[in-house]
C-alpha cells in the first residue's frame, strides 16, 4: 500500500501549513534584524573628515606660517585636504580660501579655490595660489585682483 494514502490528509496539511508558517517566520526575522544592522553601519560611517580641525605650521628662514582648517581628508600618505574655511597666517599675511591640497614631504599648499590675501597695504583676490619654497614664494593662479591701500 502507498505511504503517503496511509497519512491522514487533514493532518499532513495543517503540519506542513504550520511548517511554512515558521519558516517564513524566521526568514522575515532575519531579514529584518540584517535591515536594521545595516542601517546603523551607514549611520555610523557617515563620517564626514579623517581630520577634525587640523592645526600646523611651515617654518622658513624668514616666517612661520600657522595653518587652521575645519576640516581635512587624507588623499594619500604625503597629502591632505583642507577644506572649509582654511587660513595660512603669519606675522606679514593671511590667506582664506576654503579648500587646499598640501603636500606635508614637500611642504607645498595648492589651491583651485577663490582665495583672498590680506596684508598690511595689500589685498589679493584670485582663484588659486602655490605655496613653494616653506611660504618663501606664492604663486597666484587665474584672475587676480590686486588692491594697494
């Protein structure tokens, strides 16, 4: 005789019913304690910068040079980005501009950004600048305006 007509098929159906029932059960439990714990891996490396107001100086023969950012990333192993609000100061200038690429082996600062100099006498709008030379030579870059006092 064949097994499966000796069963009684009321019972057969509601097992494999309850059986169904538990494992969509634990595959929806799954699913949704996995959904919670990759959401709160997005929130927790929603970083926004490897470095949290960054602070240093260039010294030279003649100046040294204190620079301050909000914020800085690190693109490789010799150089940061500054970004926001980024100020090269010394006893005989100030530069703000809000994004620079320094080179910490070279000691060289470039920026693609509206930068403004201020000095005693002299102010300089431009759209970039080159600091070579440990702040000795600053090269600027794109249209510039130049105001004497």
């Amino acid at each position: 005789m064949n097994f499966l007509l000796s069963l009684n098929k009321k019972i057969f159906l509601i097992f494999s019913l309850f059986f169904i029932l538990f494992i969509l059960f634990v595959f929806s439990l799954n699913f949704f304690e996995s959904n919670n714990n990759s959401q709160s891996k997005i929130s927790i490396n929603n970083k926004t910068s490897d470095i949290s107001e960054p602070k240093f100086s260039i010294n030279s023969n003649s100046q040294k040079i204190s620079v301050t950012a909000n914020e800085g990333n690190f693109l490789n192993k010799d150089e940061i980005v500054l970004e926001k609000n980024v100020i090269f100061e010394s006893n005989k200038f100030k530069i703000i501009t809000d994004n620079v690429v320094f080179n910490k082996k070279t000691l060289v600062a470039s920026s693609q950004d509206k930068s403004k100099f201020i000095s005693n006498n002299t102010s300089i709008d431009s759209y970039g600048f080159d600091i070579i030379d440990n702040g000795n030579i600053i090269n600027f870059k794109g249209k510039t305006k130049l105001v004497l006092k």
